[in-house]
C-alpha cells in the first residue's frame, strides 16, 4: 500500500528553530551517541538530527544519512558542507521499499528513525533491514509523531519491532511523541 510521504517543502518547516527548542536534537541523542560511532539516520530529511549526528560522531565517526527523496538529500549535502561536516556524513538515496544498506551488515552501533516509519509500505522490512545493520548491542531509536500516530499504531509497530529481533527499552520522552528505544 502507498503511504503518505511528508512533502519537500515540509523539510524546511522540520527545521525550524522552535521544532529545536521543543526538540532539541543534542539532548535527545547525547545519552546514545558517542565519539567514533558508525551512525544511521533513516528518513533524514534536511537533518535536523543528522547535523547534531555528526557533530557528537566527530572526526571519527560516521553518519550515513538516508532518505527516499532525492530533494531532501541535496538540501541535507549543502546544510553539512556550510557546517563543515559533510566529510564525516554519507548521503544516500533510498527507494520506498527498501533502504538498501546490505554493505552496512552489522557495522553500525546506532541508528535512528524519528517520524518515518508511518510513512513507509514497508515497516517490517524497514526494521529487518536496521536490525541486520546494528552490530550486536547496538540501538535503534524510534520514535513517531503523536499527531499522525495513535498509542495502539505505535504498539503495532512495537510488535512488529519484537518479531524481527529487537528487545524493546524504554527511552526518555520526546515531546508529542511515542519513542522507544530498540537493541539487538
Ligand atoms: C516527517 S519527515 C522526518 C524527517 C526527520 N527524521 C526529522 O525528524 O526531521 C519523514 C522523512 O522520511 C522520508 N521517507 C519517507 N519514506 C521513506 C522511505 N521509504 N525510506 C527512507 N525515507 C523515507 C521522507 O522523504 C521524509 O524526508
């Protein structure tokens, strides 16, 4: 079934300032990312958490950015290289289904999908393809939007989540959100 995909000029709205104020991305991904990390951002966007990503990785780190909308992906390249930090970021495009990361097989220490999930035909593969990915102990953090997502969506999901591999844990609130933390 074809879901709804967030329009591009909602990729601008996504970084506005008062999004950071509510959300700040630092806070929210400190506790889980470190220096040197091989780091994934799913449904990136112009990143909004892919930028404070590739700070918190640092020289060392990593941070393959994903999205299935080439326009999102440009947007994100121009943003990292003002930023100077594009030499640490990887950009790819997707296609709806599949993120098609077979070469990042169990090298990923943490990997990231806020508010994309809903928009995908296919949740499970997309959650088989993370957990195949993360190396073991590694993170997956989950999260979705209130709005568009109901309390039992969301458990649905979770369900699926426990099907493919992942132990669920809980994680700190995001503000109108449902958010869990997922490992391999
Ligand atoms: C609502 S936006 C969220 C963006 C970002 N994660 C954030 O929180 O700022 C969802 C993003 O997921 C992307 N997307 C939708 N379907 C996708 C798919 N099958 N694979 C990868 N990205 C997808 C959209 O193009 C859009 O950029």
């Amino acid at each position: 079934m074809s879901q709804h995909v967030c329009p591009f000029w909602v990729g601008y709205l996504l970084l506005s300032p008062l999004r950071k104020l509510i959300t700040n991305p630092e806070r929210i991904l400190k506790p889980f990312v470190r220096s040197g990390m091989t780091v994934l951002d799913a449904g990136t966007a112009m990143g909004f958490f892919s930028l404070p990503l590739a700070r918190l990785v640092g020289e060392s780190g990593r941070v393959v950015c994903i999205d299935l909308q080439e326009r999102m992906i440009v947007s994100l390249k121009k943003r990292a290289v003002k930023a100077g930090l594009e030499a640490r970021m990887e950009f790819r495009v997707c296609t709806a289904e599949s993120l098609a990361i077979d070469d990042l097989k169990g090298r990923l220490d943490f990997a990231l999908a806020i508010a994309v999930v809903h928009e995908l035909p296919d949740p499970r593969r997309f959650l088989t393809e993370i957990f195949s990915a993360l190396k073991k102990g590694g993170s997956l953090l989950f999260s979705e939007p209130a709005g568009h997502v109901s309390r039992d969506g969301f458990s649905s999901s979770l369900s699926l989540a426990r099907a493919v591999g992942f132990e669920i844990q809980n994680t700190r609130k995001i503000v109108r959100s449902h958010s869990a933390l997922l490992t391999k």
